[in-house]
C-alpha cells in the first residue's frame, strides 16, 4: 500500500512515537496511520500542498476536521471548505477526502469554488 501521508509531522509521529494524550492509552505509531486514512483519504495534489506550504497538523486539529467533516455530512454537503486555526482544507465530503489545503498566509483575495459549505473548527 502506497503511503498517503506526506506531511513530515505526521510521518514524523507515525515513524518515531505513539501518540496520545495524557492520561489517556497511547496510539502505536502504525495505528495512527490507519486510523487517519481510514477516516480522511488525502489527494495527491493535498499531498503535495501540505508539503509545498508546510501546512502541518497536529492530532487534535486532525480530529477537529473530522468532526466538521461529519457536521457537514449530516447537512448533506458534498464539498466543503473546512476552516481550522490559520488553516483553509477544501475536503469531499461524501468521498472524504482531502483535495487542497492552503495557509492562512495564501488566503488573502482566495476564491474557493464548486464548494457547497464551510465548516469552521
């Protein structure tokens, strides 16, 4: 299986610890991955804009665009803009995947187009 994730804290997390919060059972490095793909599905060109502008997510933002991800879907949008921290992600909903993402640097005078929602988390 080709490796999805590009982003170097990611990959980062994934290769060198576990992951998890105080208190709570640490995710083994090689679960987190599954887990990430299996929820949200990233695009090639995603992969390469996260790289590209060094967009990095931690685990709780992943989690936050998860859950505006899932708000969305039970509006019944199909593509939306999901809006974490300084941090624009254009996601399919019904596909979950993520299709772009770009900084809050790049965001002045943007137009983002065939979106049917925005969801900020």
């Amino acid at each position: 299986m080709e490796n999805r994730i590009q982003n170097s804290r990611i990959a980062e997390l994934i290769q060198n610890r576990p992951v998890g919060l105080p208190g709570q059972a640490a995710i083994q490095p090689n679960e987190f991955q599954s887990v990430l793909q299996d929820r949200l599905k990233i695009s090639g060109h995603a992969q390469t804009r996260l790289q590209s502008r060094n967009i990095e997510l931690d685990k709780a933002q992943w989690d936050r665009v998860m859950q505006g991800v899932e708000k969305a879907a039970t509006k019944g949008a199909k593509e939306s803009l999901v809006m974490v921290d300084d941090v624009a992600l254009i996601v399919s909903v019904k596909n979950r995947t993520l299709i772009t993402a770009v900084e809050q640097g790049a965001l002045k005078e943007n137009v983002f187009t065939n979106i049917d929602s925005a969801v900020i988390v």
